[in-house]
C-alpha cells in the first residue's frame, strides 16, 4: 500500500524519469476492478491525457500527485506503479496504461483498492486528497511540536495511539502499515490511551513520527513495497507480516500479531509497554 515513505519515493522517481514525457496513448479500465476507482469515466482518460506533458509530481499525504500540463493524475492506497522502458513488454492485464511517445509507458495496477483519478484543478472533491492537499506533510517544516500538540489537543483523550496516529486523517498517509515502526521506537503499545501520555512521552512520538519516515523514505520505501522500476525497498521493516514469530531485533522477544481497530498490529510485548 502506497503511504507516506512511498508517495514520496514514487514522486521522486516519476519527477526523475518521467518529467517532459509526453503522453501518447491512455488506456484506462481494461481489466475490470470492483475496487479501481476513477474520476468520471475512465473511457474519456485517452482524450483528456494524449498530448500532454508529465510536468512534476509530488506526495499528498499518502497519495502521488503527478501535474499533466493542465490535468492533474493522482494515485492513491492500493496502486501499484511500473515503469516500462521502450521495447520492453507491458502485462496485458492493468487498470491504466500510460504510452509515452519515446515508447517507454507506465502502468498502475490495483492491489486491493485504490484510485486512479484524473482531473483538472477544482473537479475533485475527494476530502481526503482535499485534507492531504491542506494538512502540511511530516517532512516539512510546518509540522512542528506546536502542530503536533495541536493534534493532541483536538483529539478525544481516551483515544489510543494508534487511533491518534492513523485514523481520522490526522496526519495524511500515516496509515497502519509504516505505524508498526514509529510505535516500535517509540517503546509504546499501540493500544496505550493518549492521556497516559506526558508531555515528554509526547515528544518522544513527535520525535519518532518525523525520524522513522524520514529514514523509510531515505532508504527507498519499506522492504514490504517497490518502486516504479520493479525494485524492493531499501527500509527493513522491524514489524511487520515478514517479522511475526520472529524475534525482536532489540530484546529477542517473540514478536506477536493481533488484530486491533479493523486491522492488525505486530507488537513486541516485552518492548512495548502498555
């Protein structure tokens, strides 16, 4: 699942290899997805793309937003993206198809559920990309301890860690999966209710939202994603579905998984205090 780490690798790498690209051909729903959600009809995506020039791209939250001229392209949650280099054969089963007049393309597949949403400035009304758009990402400057304390003060106290972190787009892109990590650094149980938290507690998960990002981020997305070109990410996740019943690399504890909030968490519990 694309969240914040990737949205950035991603962005970074479509501004290196795709920018200038012009489109020749889109095609768009080929292979039917209950979940591959588009914007209008995904039969006009050939018209209002063709002949326009990848500009830039960057993260929103935990979306990739490439800028197409006067269209914008943004792809979110479960998108899987592959660049194509000419000459080189492309699956016959995607939900875009993107041909570039160099004869390089790039495809996005779905991996569970995700859009794929194409659109000029003002169209979309889509409150999570409208949030992501206005909530300053963890790798900015705007997002400060002031911020943070801010986010804590206008989230109900009985309320865990986990649900403060990644639930009710509080911070965009922040989602289970690159949670597990942070919360593991932090030295705190995901279930652990806010209001047991100090104020130096609190700085400790500021302290480790922006670290443990930035390092995923640095090394190339999470080992548990890849990038445009096919490669693995760089970034060891210390808990996640590969590490369950493995021990903990700072304690040796079995780390154990449990489901909590409609998903799972990955818990060491020697570690992990409640």
């Amino acid at each position: 699942m694309i969240e914040l780490p990737e949205a950035v690798v991603l962005s970074r790498e479509i501004n290196d290899a795709l920018s200038g690209k012009t489109i020749k051909n889109v095609v768009a729903a080929q292979s039917p997805h209950k979940f591959a959600w588009f914007h209008g009809n995904a039969k006009e995506y050939n018209n209002r793309l063709s002949g326009k020039t990848i500009r830039s791209a960057k993260h929103q939250g935990g979306m990739v937003e490439i800028t197409i001229d006067d269209m914008f392209l943004v792809f979110s949650e479960g998108i899987r993206l592959k660049y194509f280099y000419p000459g080189e054969v492309t699956p016959s089963k995607h939900q875009l198809l993107i041909e570039f007049s160099d004869e390089s393309s790039l495809i996005a597949t779905v991996q569970m559920y995700g859009g794929l949403v194409a659109f000029k400035e003002g169209e979309l009304n889509n409150k999570y990309y409208l949030v992501a758009r206005d909530k300053p990402s963890p790798f900015s400057d705007r997002f400060n301890t002031d911020y943070f304390d801010k986010l804590f003060a206008n989230s109900p106290d009985n309320i865990s860690l986990k649900a403060f972190l990644a639930t009710e787009q509080r911070i965009p892109g922040l989602g289970n999966g690159v949670l597990q990590d942070i919360l593991f650094n932090t030295r705190f149980h995901p279930k652990k209710k806010i209001n047991t938290l100090n104020d130096k507690d609190k700085e400790n998960v500021f302290h480790f939202v922006k670290s443990t990002l930035a390092e995923m981020a640095e090394q190339g997305g999470r080992d548990t994603e890849q990038d445009i070109f096919g490669v693995t990410g760089g970034y060891h996740c210390l808990l996640c579905k590969n590490t369950v019943d493995h021990p903990c690399p700072k304690c040796g504890t079995t780390i154990k998984k449990t489901a909590y909030m409609g998903g799972s968490v990955y818990v060491c519990e020697k570690c992990q205090k409640m």
